[in-house]
C-alpha cells in the first residue's frame, strides 16, 4: 500500500540542489524514516558519485535493496517528492513574479 501511494516521481520537474544540499537533506530525515545504515549507504553514494538533485531523483528510483531496504526506500521517495513539489512550487513562483514585472 505505501509503496503504491509513492506514484513515480516527476521526471519533469528540475531539482537544482548540489550534491552538499542532498547530503544534509537525507542527514535530516528521521530515524524513524530512513535508519542510520541506510542513511549513510545513501550519502556514501550520493558524494561518491556525486549525485546532484536531478541525479539523486533518478537514482532513487531503482534504489538497490543492499543500500536502503524497501520500506525506507519508499520512505525516502514519498519524502523526496515533497522536496521536488516545493522545486517545482519554487519554480511556479519564480516564473509568475517574472511575468508580474
């Protein structure tokens, strides 16, 4: 059920976060949400491989189960939407008041 209302993330919409902006989001997620492990794991991958916004939204997608097991894995996605629907609220935003003037 959890995992069926985490429809797939917007592919369209442009997540501008750098890879330290990634980092300290996923440090601020609950324990309760995304354990220790797999929290790490993810920002082992993420400086790694330098995943960006954009990079960590694809990423995250096909989340391997030996970095984040698949209950956090949704978790982490449903809280990752939220993070692009304010990028793309922002984005909304940006380009009305760029009409406004």
């Amino acid at each position: 059920p959890l995992a069926a209302a985490v429809s797939a993330l917007p592919a369209a919409v442009e997540c501008a976060k750098s890879v330290a902006e990634v980092v300290s989001w996923i440090q601020s997620l609950p324990e309760s949400h995304v354990p220790d492990a797999c929290k790490e794991s993810l920002i082992a991958v993420v400086e790694s491989e330098g995943l960006d916004g954009q990079a960590f939204t694809d990423y995250i997608q096909k989340l391997p189960p030996e970095v984040c097991a698949p209950k956090a894995a949704a978790k982490l996605r449903a809280a990752w939407k939220h993070v692009l629907a304010e990028a793309k609220l922002a984005a909304a935003a940006g380009a009305s008041a760029g009409r406004a003037s």
